[in-house]
C-alpha cells in the first residue's frame, strides 16, 4: 500500500479530514478533541453504514477497519491489504511488543489515538504525528488534521554534536565538524540518557536523528531540550535522506524529484516499515547505477569525502532543527 489518502467523516454535528501520507499515523492531543470520536463514527459507519447518520468517504480504493479489544489483531495483520487500521488509545494489546512488530510489517496504513506515542519497537516519523484542530462553522464543527511538529531553519553554534548513528553518520558529522566533539548515542534509544549526561557538561549540544524513526522519542528529547535550554534536535529523514539530497544524486532521480517531495507515492507499505527503509534502498541503487559503488551503511565511500558533499551535509543540516508547530489564533480544541 502506498499514496497519499484522503478520508472524509461527516456527521450531524462534525466533520473530519484526513490526510495520510506514511505507514503509521499517531494522533495526540488532550481529551476532548475529537480523536475517540472520530474513531467512533467510523465505527458506527462499518457497522451500519448509511443508517449510522455517518457519511464516509475517500479519494481511493482503499478499505477502512476499526480494531478494537476484541479483534483477532493477529489474523487480521497477515491478511490486510490496501486497508487504514483505525487504533484507539483504549485496546490493551496496542503497547504490545508483539503488536507492533507485525503492524511494522503488514500491507496497510494505521491511524492510531495515543497520548504517550510510547512504541518503542515500532519505528515512526517525527513527522506522522498529528493534532486534530477544529474550527466552529456555524452550528458545526471541522476538524482537521495538522503536523504537530515543524521543521525551522537555524544556524546554531554548539560545543558538542550527538549523532544517533554509529557509523556512516557519525563518520559524515566527525568530517563536517572537525573542530567541535562529536559523540554518538549508539542508538535512538539511548539519545534521551545520553542527553541527560552530556547536557550538563556542555555550553550547548546539537542532536542529529533519523526524524522517520524517531516518533516514540521526540516528545522527551523536546521536554528534556526545553528544560535544559541549551539543546538543539535536528531531525532530517534519515542519513540517507540527507545524501539524496546532494546535487550529484538528486539531478538523477525523477524529473520532480518525487522520491523525496512524495516519497509516499514510491515507498510501499508491504516492502518497508519506514521511510528510512525506502531511501537505504534508493541510495543503494542509485549509486550503484550512477557512481560506480554500492552505499553502505557501515562505513562512507570515499566518493562523499569532500568538500562540497560536506558543505551541502551541514546546510541540510542546519534547515532540519524541529519544533512543535506554533498554532493560529482561530484554532480551537
């Protein structure tokens, strides 16, 4: 399953619309804004259909499911296709481990309700994590989905780099900022504990992670940032994401570079749980095709070693810095 995937939901009093671009979409907010309730129209809408009250309707093919406690969650990941899962925060098995290691494999978008958006072993977007806004149109509501974080430009000076990655990653940082200690957290996991230490010793600490693996962590990292006020996160895609980027190898992907401007047109949901997947896989072919060698992970080709490949790496750098998305004054809820 891949595109982008318009869903309506409309009743006496509401109406919803959904944009969904990536594999997992986790819905935050406070009680009160509409994430129960639009999960619950659908709902209603499944199992009754027109009699509901409920109109529902999408841009596609695709089908719409609702799991709840008492779903065969298991059969239903093994056989679902071209299918949005609808997951409140509410069915004891979403925290599970063994949940959302096979949801991370399956053919399917999920819509999840969740406060916390604690899935550790199910590796998100920073960017697939959503408020829900609504606006008063007379005796109704609309309610929409909106980023609930940003990306900023910023032009930071630190005294120490925190990469989340180990090996190209940290390699690429170490050669960008040769005069500045970088140190790596050896995992997303350990970026929040690694903070917690380094922070104290240090004027000011920018963190690079791979933004589209990051969505269980972000939130504490930002806490923990705010807190400490001398902590930047800059949180571009992926590593890869980063070098297809560079001049040499964006010029050949499509015309309108859509593997990277609609990258859920490209990445399909029962080949790769992540973004980040997808573009391993891209750079991989593309340098093979095109530059004579094979990316790998592990350790940097000499090819990227050079000036102009490094000034291009901390300029994309510089424009990923994240940030929760600053809100109008018309929003409400």
């Amino acid at each position: 399953m891949k595109g982008k995937h318009i869903i309506s939901i409309a009743s006496r009093k509401a109406i919803y619309h959904l944009e969904l671009e990536r594999k997992i979409s986790v819905l935050k907010g406070n009680s009160g804004t509409g994430k129960s309730s639009m999960i619950r129209l659908i709902a209603e809408y499944l199992e009754y259909g027109k009699q509901s009250g409920v109109k529902l309707s999408t841009d596609s093919m695709v089908s719409l499911s609702v799991l709840t406690n008492n779903s065969e969650w298991s059969e239903i990941l093994k056989s679902v296709h071209d299918t949005v899962l609808f997951i409140d925060e509410d069915v004891r098995y979403l925290y599970s481990e063994s949940f959302q290691r096979e949801l991370w494999s399956a053919d399917c978008y999920a819509v999840i309700v969740s406060r916390s958006g604690r899935f550790t072993a199910l590796p998100y977007s920073i960017f697939g994590i959503y408020e829900l806004v609504t606006e008063k149109k007379g005796m109704n509501t609309a309610t929409s989905m909106y980023r609930l974080y940003e990306e900023k430009r910023e032009r930071v000076y630190f005294d120490l780099l925190l990469t989340e990655d180990s090996n190209s990653g940290f390699e690429m940082a170490e050669l960008a900022f040769d005069k500045t200690e970088v140190a790596s957290a050896g995992g997303n996991t350990l970026i929040i504990a690694k903070l917690q230490v380094l922070g104290r010793v240090h004027d000011c600490v920018c963190v690079i992670v791979d933004g589209a693996a990051f969505g269980a962590f972000i939130e504490p990292a930002l806490k923990l940032a705010e807190t400490r006020g001398n902590t930047w996160i800059s949180a571009p895609e992926s590593f890869e994401y980063v070098l297809l980027n560079f001049n040499e190898i964006k010029r050949r992907l499509s015309s309108d570079q859509g593997e990277l401007t609609r990258t859920y047109d490209f990445c399909d949901s029962s080949e790769y749980g992540s973004w980040e997947q997808y573009y391993e896989d891209l750079l991989k072919q593309m340098t093979k095709e095109h530059f004579g060698f094979t990316y790998s992970k592990r350790k940097l080709n000499q090819w990227f070693l050079n000036s102009n490949c490094i000034d291009q790496y901390v300029d994309i750098l510089y424009k990923c810095f994240v940030a929760r998305r600053a809100h109008s004054d018309n929003e409400t809820g």
